[in-house]
C-alpha cells in the first residue's frame, strides 16, 4: 500500500536542501527505488517536504541512506506524518 509522508523541516533552507540533494545523487540516491512523488515547498528558509512511496518498507530502505546525510548537515527531520495514501491523480 502506497504512503504519503510529510516533514515540516524548520530552518531548512534552499541551499541546504540543495546541497542534501547533490550528496544523494553522488550516492547513487536521487531517484531512490519506491519514490512514486517527492515535493519539495515553502520560504527559503523553511522548507516542507512531501512524497508519496510505495510501501514503508520503501521508504525505510531509502532512510538508510538518507539519514546520515541529514544529520551530516545539521539537519533533525522530527517525526513525519505517515497516512496511507487513498487516491492520487495526475
């Protein structure tokens, strides 16, 4: 079953979203396997992200990554809001 996630990232900036970005792609990591949707909204200096997954399990998988670079560069994702997905149009 498909997920929605959402992290509201205080004090994260677009340079550092940017930059969060370029690391994942040297790792092998910007279109990770599972990621259906990834938005990224907001001011420059708090920036939202929302994705849509295939399943937690897809998620948990890219998080192995992701997480050591976050915290790499200061940044602490707090506790998103997961909610299995029910529709989605394009």
């Amino acid at each position: 079953m498909a997920i929605a996630i959402y992290f509201r990232l205080d004090g994260m900036t677009t340079e550092r979203y940017d930059k969060i970005l370029g690391r994942l792609d040297a790792a092998g990591a910007a279109a990770p396997a599972g990621r259906l949707y990834h938005a990224a909204f907001g001011e420059n200096d708090g920036l939202h992200v929302f994705d849509v997954w295939e399943s937690q399990e897809t998620f948990d998988a890219f998080g192995a990554t992701l997480m050591p670079i976050l915290t790499e560069f200061g940044v602490n994702p707090g506790q998103p809001m997961i909610a299995p997905v029910h529709n989605t149009m394009s």
